[in-house]
C-alpha cells in the first residue's frame, strides 16, 4: 500500500482529464474491458503474453483497483 500522497499538480491534472476529457465511470468501463481483454490473452496462453506474465498480473490487478476507485462496482451493498 503505497502511503504517497498526490502532488497539487497531478490533482489539478486528474481533475482537469475527468472534466474535459472523459466521465469517470467511463473510464472504469473502459479499464473493466481492457482488464477483461488482457485476462483473456493470458488465459488463452497468448505466446507473446506470456513473457510478461507477473507484469500482466500486477498490471490487471491495478486497473481493477483504479476501476473500483472510480466507479465502485464490485462492492457489496
């Protein structure tokens, strides 16, 4: 768990994406379906996937992660 906080510019920077450029729950609908993709291609045994299978995981693991911070949808009620 990383306990870095954010510089006021990367805030003001995340800030301006979510406004200008893109809503946030779809962007964690566009990282759900790149997540899901890239699972595939490992499960298939995509050769050229499988060299990179430990960064693929931590990778697939942090795009779920950034997906739930922004738009929580695996939570339960």
């Amino acid at each position: 768990m990383s306990t870095n906080t954010l510089s006021t510019e990367t805030q003001i920077r995340l800030l301006n994406f979510f406004n200008d450029r893109i809503e946030p729950e779809e962007m964690a609908k566009t990282l759900r379906q790149i997540n899901f993709t890239l699972a595939l291609g490992v499960m298939s045994e995509h050769e050229s996937l499988q060299y990179e299978i430990a960064k693929l995981r931590d990778g697939l693991y942090w795009l779920n992660e950034l997906a739930e911070t922004l738009n929580p949808y695996l939570e339960l009620e």
